[in-house]
C-alpha cells in the first residue's frame, strides 16, 4: 500500500478484479463510428459497437438483405402525417415538504435508507475480512460505522471534487501552505481511510461463484435507477447516447475507444431528459452477449407505449431499429450509416452544398442532405420532408440556410447526455482507487447529486450553481449531527479539538515569547483525557507523553525543562 497516494484494499471474492499497479482510473459527427475494444485476460479483442460481437454484422446483413434492390417500396411523396400524442404526464411526481430547502431535493435520491445499507454492508464487510484473514481484533482499533459517520464521509468526498489535490493524504496536512483544517476537523485521516476500506455495497456472502459481474454494485444501481424513475418523469424529448466510468485498471468488463477523450472505462447506454439532461435511466455493459435491439429495448423499457421522442447517434440504429422501436409506440431521430439499411438510390447520391434529397417509406423517413463538407444522412419517424431556415447565413448570399426539419431538431435534442456528461466531469468525485465497484459507486451517486439539482432547479428556477448546490450538500452531510444530538449545557460552549502535530517545527518558536502557552490537549471525545508523544522526548528517542500542547506552535511538550528546550535552543 503506498500510504500518500492511497488506502489499502481487500478482496473477497473472484469478482473483485485486481488492477494494475500505478494505474488511475453535438452535433452530428461520423467520428462516433469508431471500434469499442475490450480487455479479457491481458487480451485485447474487438468489440463492435453492439453487446454481442457479431450483432453490428448481422444488422447489416439483414439490411442488405431486405434492401438490395427495393427501392420500389421508398417513395418521393411525403405526405402529411398525423402523430399520435404524447400520453407522458412529465414532472415530479413526490411532493417536498419545503422545496427551497436544497437536502430536501437530495433527499428524495440519497436518503437514511440509502446510507443505512451503506452502513450495514460495510460494518459487515469489515468483520468478513477480519474473520477471513484472521486479523485480530487488537491489530485493528475499530469501532462500526455509524450513518453519521457515513454521511461525514460522502460529504468529504464531495468536497474532494471541489478542492483538488492529488494526494490523498493532503487534505490531511498540517503544512501551513497546502492545509486544509475543515478535514480534520470533521473527521480523522486514520477513520477516513477505515471506512474507505471497508465501504462495501453487498452481501458477500449472498454472492455466488458464477454470480453477474455487476452483482457487487447491484444493489446501488438497482436504488437509483428506481429512484430516477419514480420521482421525476421527463418530457416527450429524450436522448439516447454513450457515457464512460473512466477506469483504466484490470477488469473483464472495461472497454476501449480510440475515438473518446476518456477511452478506457465501463460503458454505459444512458437515456436522458433532451431539455434539462436529467437522466431517466441507464445500463451498464456487462459483457453479457446480448443483442443490441433487446439492450436498447430494455433502457427504453419505462417509456414504450407513451409516444416518446428518441434522439440518437448511428452506433444504435438502423431501419429495422426504426421499425421496432416504432412498434413499441416510440419514435426515433437519428443520424444513419449508408449500410444500415438505406436503398440504393441514396447511398450513391453526389449532392452539392445545401442540395437535398429524401424517401419515405410509410412511417419510415430517409434524408441525405449536403452540408458543404459532406452527406448528413437522416432517418426520422417525427418529421416531415420539408426544409427550414435556420440561424446560420450563408457567407456568400447572407442568406438564411435552409435545412431539414430532423437535422435542426436533432441538433436542438441530441445533447441532452452530453449535457449530464459535462456536469458530471465539473466536479466529480472520483478519487484514485483500487476496487472498480467503488469507482462505480461515486459515479452513480455523482448522477444522484446531477439529478437532485436538476430537481431542484425545475422547482425553483436557476437561482443557485452547481458548485453552490454542491457545497450545500457537503456541509450538511458533514455537520455533526452526534454533537448536535448529544445533551449538553448551552453556556458552556464545547472546545475545538486541538489540531493534528506538524512534522515540521513552527517557524516563530524561538520568537514571540509572550505567544508560547501550554493548553490541554483537547479531542472530540469530552470524557477521555488524551496523550501525546512529547517532541522533545521523542527527538532524545525517549517514549514519554504529555497532556499538554502549546497554543502557538500546536506541538506537544512537557510542562518545565521540555518547554524550555524548545523554545529557546535552535537544537533542543
């Protein structure tokens, strides 16, 4: 374990993967087909863009196939359509008892129940280690973890994302030009470093050899995704993209793509709210060889039959998908590929800047249209063929550029994950770690805190930041709410507990006499009466504690000959 950069892990079972050492974790484009790789074993193999490798051939074969030569059944008429209406009820759905107040909001995602069963599986993980290892219990001074304590703990994280440094063990210094006080003062270095140890999200025992790969996380994900979905109901328009939980150690499940500023990490589908960017739900890729249609089916699971607008990229679809997801009562917009199922006469067209062309095909919508570098292929069942000025001029003419319907609208919809995306990468949480299931963790309730401000905002409008909601957060979950329960006289204000000893002597020690003053070592615990190690015994290599500190220097000393030494020889 090196003690700056990090903290020691445990492993219980096959499905904690060891990484390797010294590792740490728009508009429409092309550039989005490039391949996923995935690592197995020290091997690196392709992946398609697709859960099951040969999936992506397949599409392509059967559009070939169903295709080639019909262009008999795509016609030039675009006739007027009637759309069914949305049958969505959009809003928030849980009434808060004071929705100014921002914990209310965050509430509804990450409550006591939530850090109860952190606080279980992890005072449990702790004695299976213990019980596993045979670590006596004299080896390790441990006390369970309380939801207090819990709660100190995530709000210290998330103050992490905010105060960026790139050692751990820093926002525990006493060195006056990096300290941060406020950490030590709401908990311990040593305590910190125990709970992130033993922070824990299942039942070991409950987990089965040839048990899935995400069943350490399951129970964090299968929370949240049901809270994503019961307390908020998005609008009409939804966006369907790729996000990555950057992780770049050993693990079965993490893939690779060139194409992605992070591009290694474990892959999620994720479907958002276009407007806001609230995120509605998610899957994570597994590797369980399933079919792309059934993943993409399964995240729009909660949205069939309402008539809902899914914007997408090329990596999901194809006309058959088009026709699928129509069949379940949903419409797409998206961007194409040439062989994913459009006939033959748009695949060879050689257009011109702002030339057009479309078929349709019943519900079924096809566009190419040329935006001066090249073809922007379309396939929509919203809209019509008819053309729209936009904002943009032309440079020659200044007039006005006419494009697609589908293109503008998909401009406008299609950044609602990127949208997520870019608040999430703000201030993120993520600290350097040795266990993926903790990575994954942070990420979801990262996603948590995003939609309990998006909640927040709907509510009472863009009177408060990111950064602000953020803050309030964490100084509410670290407030001591022990202290705050706990009895105690009001006329007697209780001490602040005296600050961790530097490792370097004050430099005004041989100066300012009058400052220098022995105190009493105070800490949080009234009733204890707290030792330590004496510098000046220690620097003779002489083991003798002292109750007290002095006030200026902050560094224990004996009453008398100790004082002295320190405070008046250059080398005591």
């Amino acid at each position: 374990m090196n003690e700056k950069n990090g903290s020691g892990e445990f492993y219980l079972d096959h499905l904690s993967d060891c990484p390797d050492s010294n590792l740490e974790s728009d508009n429409i484009d092309e550039s989005d087909s490039s391949d996923i790789i995935i690592q197995k074993q020290r091997s690196v193999l392709p992946l398609r863009y697709s859960d099951s490798e040969d999936e992506e051939i397949s599409i392509i074969e059967d559009d070939l196939n169903n295709n080639e030569d019909d262009d008999e059944i795509w016609s030039r008429n675009d006739e007027a359509r009637i759309l069914k209406p949305f049958d969505g009820s959009p809003g928030i759905k849980i009434t808060l008892a004071s929705p100014e107040n921002v914990m209310d909001s965050v509430n509804l995602f990450i409550g006591d129940d939530f850090f109860e069963h952190l606080v279980m599986e992890s005072n449990r993980y702790h004695y299976q280690v213990m019980e596993r290892y045979q670590i006596p219990s004299k080896a390790n001074k441990w006390t369970n973890i309380t939801v207090p304590e819990m709660k100190k703990f995530l709000g210290l994280i998330v103050l992490m994302g905010q105060i960026k440094k790139n050692v751990l063990y820093d926002y525990w210094s006493t060195d006056r030009t990096i300290e941060t006080p406020f950490f030590a003062q709401v908990m311990s270095r040593n305590r910190f470093v125990q709970i992130m140890q033993s922070w824990h999200f299942a039942n070991n025992d409950n987990i089965p050899n040839n048990a899935h790969r995400l069943a350490k996380v399951q129970p964090v994900i299968d929370h949240l995704r049901r809270k994503f979905n019961d307390v908020y109901k998005p609008s009409q328009q939804l966006s369907l993209d790729e996000c990555i939980i950057p992780w770049r150690g050993r693990l079965s499940i993490r893939t690779y793509n060139p194409g992605k500023i992070t591009k290694y990490g474990i892959l999620l589908k994720m479907v958002c709210e276009a407007v806001t960017g609230y995120i509605c739900n998610f899957h994570i890729y597994a590797a369980d060889g399933n079919k792309l249609e059934d993943t993409v089916l399964t995240v729009l699971e909660p949205y069939k039959n309402l008539w809902h607008e899914i914007y997408q990229d090329n990596y999901y679809n194809s006309v058959k998908m088009a026709q699928i997801i129509l069949e379940n009562k949903m419409r797409v917009c998206e961007t194409i590929r040439k062989n994913r199922g459009l006939p033959q006469s748009l695949k060879t067209l050689r257009l011109t800047r702002g030339q057009y062309e479309f078929r349709r095909n019943r519900e079924i919508l096809l566009e190419v249209w040329n935006n001066g570098r090249r073809n922007v292929n379309m396939i929509s069942t919203i809209h019509s063929a008819q053309l729209m000025e936009s904002r943009n001029r032309s440079r020659r003419s200044t007039a006005s550029i006419q494009k697609p319907n589908s293109i503008m609208n998909y401009n406008k919809y299609m950044k609602g994950v990127d949208r997520a995306d870019q608040y999430l990468a703000y201030y993120s949480i993520f600290r350097k770690i040795k266990k993926w299931t903790k990575r994954v963790g942070m990420f979801f309730i990262n996603c948590a805190l995003f939609n309990s401000f998006k909640l927040y905002t709907v509510i009472n409008g863009k009177n408060i930041t990111y950064k602000n909601f953020l803050h309030k957060v964490a100084i509410s979950w670290t407030a001591d709410s022990e202290a705050n329960s706990t009895e105690h006289d009001d006329s007697q204000p209780i001490p602040e507990p005296t600050r961790r000893v530097a490792r370097s002597d004050h430099p005004g020690r041989l100066s300012n006499f009058g400052k220098h003053k022995l105190i009493n070592i105070v800490t949080s615990d009234r009733n204890s009466k707290p030792l330590r190690q004496c510098r000046v015994c220690a620097v003779h290599k002489k083991r003798s504690r002292t109750g007290f500190v002095c006030k200026f220097c902050e560094v224990p000393l004996h009453k008398g000959d100790c004082f002295k030494r320190y405070h008046a020889l250059k080398t005591y």
